[in-house]
C-alpha cells in the first residue's frame, strides 16, 4: 500500500463507513536515538463502531503479521497511558479496578511502523520483530504521544474511556 497521509491515512483508510472517534486518526511520531541503535516511530490510530481490533504492525516497511517488541510495547503503553488519563480526569475512582488491555484495545485500528537500523526478525519469513530494545522505545513513545493528545483533547479521552468502560462492565456481565 502507499498513502499520501502515511499511516494517518491508512487507518482512514481502514475505517471508511464506519463511526469514528476521534474523526481525524491520533497520530504520534518520534525519533529515538542512542549510542547503540536508532529507531523512529510511526503511529495512527482511530476507535471504530466495530467490535474487533485491527493492528497493523511493520518494521522497515516489512509487514510484521505475528507483530513482536513494537506491537508489544505499543499495547503496554496504550493501556497504562489510557488508565492513568482516566483516573487523572476522575473517570476511574481509586478503589476502581484499572481498565484491561482487552478494554482499551476493543474497536481500534492502528498502524505501528518502526524503521531501525538493524532490525532482527524472528523467523526466515519476517513475520515477528524481536529487538528487545524496540519495545521500550515504543512504549516511551505511545505513552508521551498519547498523554499529549488525551491532555489536549479531554472531550475525546472521556468519549474513549466511556467505550473502554462500558467494554469493561460488558465483559464482567459476561463473565458472571
């Protein structure tokens, strides 16, 4: 695929005819650099009205379908980064149990690139990224990028939190 917008516009592109939120895709970007690697970090992602989760991860422009450190660290920090923005803005109490991974995940599409300089691929077939480094840089990313984004946009962090709750009490009435 090739999208003018990049990644931004291939989730639009994965949502066309569906309801979304927040209607332009949450878009973070950064550069990291190190003594000992380099990696920059492409990330887009957008709530649908549809119940499944779609995750596109890539390293180089290589399709990472079995994901790997990056899609790794990009769950982990959208979970920790999606939990304290709801207790920050009081939408979880303190005796609230913390949203799940499965909560936060429901309904999003996203796109997560990451262009290193020496990749290590899992396999003959490159179908998972094992950098273990990568996951760290990842998480580091989505969590400032993330936090940024929710503090600047409390009407949509709050219509977010609301899906992944009412995601919650579904799968605990579920459960019982």
């Amino acid at each position: 695929f090739h999208f003018e917008g990049g990644v931004a516009e291939f989730v639009s592109y994965l949502n066309q005819g569906k309801a979304v939120l927040p209607t332009e895709p949450i878009f973070i970007e950064k550069e990291i650099e190190d003594e000992k690697s380099y990696c920059k970090v492409e990330i887009a992602m957008q709530y649908s009205d549809s119940y499944n989760e779609s995750f596109f991860p890539y390293c180089n422009n290589i399709h990472t379908i079995e994901g790997g450190t990056h899609l790794s660290g990009f769950r982990s920090a959208l979970t920790r980064a999606l939990n304290d923005y709801a207790r920050r803005a009081k939408l979880l109490k303190d005796d609230d149990p913390n949203l799940s991974g499965d909560d936060v995940r429901e309904r999003l599409s996203a796109v997560i690139s990451v262009k290193l300089g020496e990749p290590q691929f899992e396999g003959q077939t490159k179908t998972r990224l094992g950098n273990p480094e990568v996951k760290g840089m990842v998480d580091s990313a989505v969590a400032a990028g993330l936090n940024q984004y929710l503090d600047e946009n409390p009407a949509v962090g709050r219509r977010i939190i609301e899906k992944a709750l009412t995601a919650s009490r579904a799968r605990e009435a579920a459960r019982k």
